[in-house]
C-alpha cells in the first residue's frame, strides 16, 4: 500500500529534486573491511549517530545489516535507537549518548544498551522492575562523561545490589589519539588498563569492552579490549596521517546539483552578499541552488570549489554562499547552461570538493561538514 501511495503521489506531482545526495554501499564496505586488521578479533561496531555523520541513519544501516563481526550498532540517542527499529533494523543496539534514567527505565525498545556515564546514573536506575543493559562509560582523562577511576568501587557495589542492572559493557574514549605526541594517549591506556582489571574481577563474564574509535585503532593491539568503535573512517573521513600509513579510506558520500542560472559579470563588478567578491576581468558566472542551508558551508565563500559539466571542471565559489544560493565562476567551464551536472561534493579525498579538501579551506574537520548536510534531503545508495 504505501508503494502504491508513493506511486500515486509521484504521478500527482512530478517531482524531480534539484539536489542529489550518494552514498556508496562499496565504498562503505570496503572502510569497514580496510579496518578489520585493526580491530580486536576483527569485531568492529559501527558508530551511527548524527544521521550516520551526515551519510543517512537508515540507508548506512541497511548496508551495514547483514555484515559480519559487527556486535552492535553505536547511535547517540534514543530517538535514532527508534528511528532504527521503526526502519526495521534488528542489530543490537548501544545508545552511547546520554540517556535520562527515567527513559531506560520505561524503555521498550528490544536489544538495546544504554551508556551510564555517572554515580548518579546508576542510582536512577535503582527502581528498575526489569533488566536493563548498560556499558558503563570510564572517563580515563578527556574529562567529559564517564565516572572516575576512584569511582569504580562504589560503582560495582551498585551494579551489585540492583540485580536487574545487567552490566555488559565497558567503555572510554581516547581523546587525543589524532596527535603525533603519544603520552596523553599512553596516559589513557594505562588508566584504562587498571580499570577493566578492576571491573572484569568483579564481573567475569563482562561481554565488551570498547575503548578505541577511529583515531585509536592503532592502539588496539595495546589496549585491553574486543571490540572497536568505527565511526568517521567508516565514512572514509579520517586525516589521521599515521592512521593513513596503515589504512587507505574511501569517502562515501557525493553531492550533486545543476546550474539555475548562467550571466556575465564585467570587471570592476561585484557579486553576491557584501560584495565581497569584485571581478578583475570580464567572467562568466552562474548559480546553484545550494547554501549553508543545504551545507555547503558559509566559511567557504570566496574560497570553496565545485565541479561543472561532464568534464567536472573546477569552478570557483565567488562571493558570499547564501542560505539557498551559491554563485560559481564558470569562466573556465565554456558553454555552461542551466540545467548542467554541478558537483557540490565530491567522493575523491584529493579533489578541492570533497569533504578533506572543504574542511581545510573552512578551516575545520571533514564530519563537521558532512553532519550539516540536513536531513531532510534523501540519500540513495549507490554501488
């Protein structure tokens, strides 16, 4: 019936969006299988929140369903745990973000753990009529959620008195594991290290125990763990430059759009907001009909690329990028139309528009960009 639905509707009001956005099914499997090596017993746990980084919760989710060694999927809330279910995704699931006692406690939704970050979590979770599941978050230096070293004692006690308190995991995050200077990192291993001795002593039969995400897969040999957490380099957006020595990582995601307008603009002229952008010469510009709005991000003014035609010339990004509206110089695109291919983002890292490439000319990190791509626009699946 709903096909039948969105059939109708199609005929109704035809409809073809000016925006395209790819995910490739190879690309992100292959990232996946590039980090294997690295994972402890090859068992990696794909961190989907914010919308997959950008790339779509549910389509990155169906790729990912039937993959091996894949213990859990990582999401940030307990809305995307329901959006996954409601999707009919049937993975374990680990809510990693924070999650209000008084949720877990009324919670419905089957196979799914949630991250206690704090004494005091554990203590709302002191009523419970049910089992509930937990990893219980170590805060081993970043200083953000996570209970304290010298808090696991009265942790365990807890976890012990509330036999409904399923402990079955445990987990950090490394903070610094994208530095070339390695002691913050060894600092956090070896803090990690007395505290999974401590809880596995109390809790043989503990399942995971994950401390390593992308940055950090280089120390998983060195940290006492059997699971890794993958998320940026599952969408090929690591610039980790160690990391790189050991995995070659493939972006996922494309962008596309068309020209909506083609003029000339002569020298001396300017264009856009402010008119931050003058001409030297005589050029040809046109527009796309993407802005912040749609991410592409309004520190690349004056500064960003795209990529016009069949023959995906590099085009310039003059002027302001408005919230709808991105002006591009097409001079070196002879002949661009309205209606032509425009590559807003590119899936080759070493193109000037794809994510690495934008994120060093705004002056930031590659999933930044990716997460600001909205949702509302769909993602098809790509091989």
């Amino acid at each position: 019936m709903k096909g039948l639905l969105h059939w109708l509707s199609r005929r109704r009001f035809p409809y073809e969006p000016l925006i395209s956005i790819s995910v490739s099914r190879s690309r992100i499997l292959g990232n996946i299988a590039a980090f294997r090596p690295l994972a402890p017993g090859g068992a990696i746990a794909p961190v989907l929140k914010s919308n997959a980084y950008g790339h779509g919760l549910l389509e990155v989710a169906g790729i990912l369903a039937k993959e091996r060694d894949i213990p859990f999927f990582v999401v940030d809330s307990y809305f995307e745990a329901v959006v996954l279910r409601a999707g009919h995704i049937h993975k374990p699931l680990l809510v990693i973000g924070y999650t209000r006692p008084e949720t877990m406690l009324v919670s419905r939704i089957p196979c799914a753990a949630f991250t206690v970050t704090s004494l005091e979590g554990l203590k709302g979770l002191s009523g419970a009529c049910r089992p509930i599941h937990i990893h219980l978050k170590i805060d081993t230096g970043m200083r953000r959620h996570g209970i304290l070293p010298e808090e696991i004692p009265e942790a365990i006690k807890l976890i012990k008195e509330h036999e409904v308190i399923i402990l079955e995991g445990i987990c950090t995050h490394l903070c610094d594991a994208d530095n070339v200077d390695e002691s913050f990192t060894e600092h956090q291993s070896s803090v990690w290290k007395h505290a999974v001795r401590e809880l596995k002593s109390a809790f043989p039969g503990l399942r995971y125990i994950h401390a390593a995400a992308t940055d950090g897969a280089r120390y998983s040999a060195d940290l006492d763990s059997n699971v890794l957490r993958l998320g940026i380099g599952l969408y090929g957006l690591s610039e980790n430059a160690k990391l790189a020595e050991q995995v070659r990582l493939l972006p996922a995601l494309e962008m596309k759009t068309v020209v909506t307008g083609v003029k000339k603009l002569k020298a001396g002229e300017t264009a856009g907001y402010g008119n931050s952008f003058m001409a030297k010469k005589d050029m040809a510009i046109a527009t796309i009909p993407v802005g912040y709005y749609e991410g592409l991000d309004r520190r690349l003014s004056n500064k960003g690329t795209v990529q016009v035609g069949s023959g995906r010339i590099a085009c310039p990004i003059i002027g302001r990028v408005s919230m709808n509206i991105a002006i591009i110089d097409v001079t070196g695109a002879a002949g661009a139309k309205i209606g032509d291919e425009v590559v807003v983002v590119n899936r080759e890292a070493s193109d000037s528009n794809s994510l690495v490439s934008m994120a060093r000319a705004a002056n930031t990190i590659s999933y930044d960009l990716a997460v600001h791509i909205p949702a509302h626009l769909k993602r098809i699946v790509v091989e």
